[in-house]
C-alpha cells in the first residue's frame, strides 16, 4: 500500500501496544496475537468466535480513511 494512504492514521493515539484481548467498536471481543509498531495494517489477530481472522493499524483501525464497526477502540478489561 502507499504510505500516503496510511497519513490519517499518524495522528490517531495508539490504542494496539501489546498482545492481547480488545474491544470493537460493536462491542465484539478480540484477541491480537502480534503488533506492529509501524504504520501499517500489521497488527494481526482474530475474532473470539474463531471463525475470523483480522489485521489492524496500531490505532485499531481496519481503514485509514473511514470508521469501522470492526476497529479495536479499547483493550478488553
């Protein structure tokens, strides 16, 4: 991918920091298995039911230009 595409995500706060389990913004649990410090979509990991696997900003969006029911919006208590 460009590297311009990932420019909206620069300013966004890094909410993927370590491994771990994560909220959606629709509430669903995941858990990501590797993070990726960079800008790019390489923090990977999967939905709880299994079925899903998924790869996130460090921000914990799934699109740099839009909002997702599927970005991660916080680590899972």
């Amino acid at each position: 991918m460009a590297k311009a595409y990932f420019l909206p995500l620069v300013s966004l706060p890094v909410i993927i920091d370590e491994p771990g389990e994560y909220v959606t913004r629709c509430g669903d649990v995941v858990t990501v298995t590797i993070v990726s410090t960079r800008h790019d979509l390489n923090c990977h990991g999967f939905y709880n039911d299994g079925h899903v696997n998924e790869s996130w900003h460090k921000s914990g969006r799934l699109y740099a230009t839009t909002e997702s029911f599927n970005d991660i919006v916080s680590k899972a208590l």
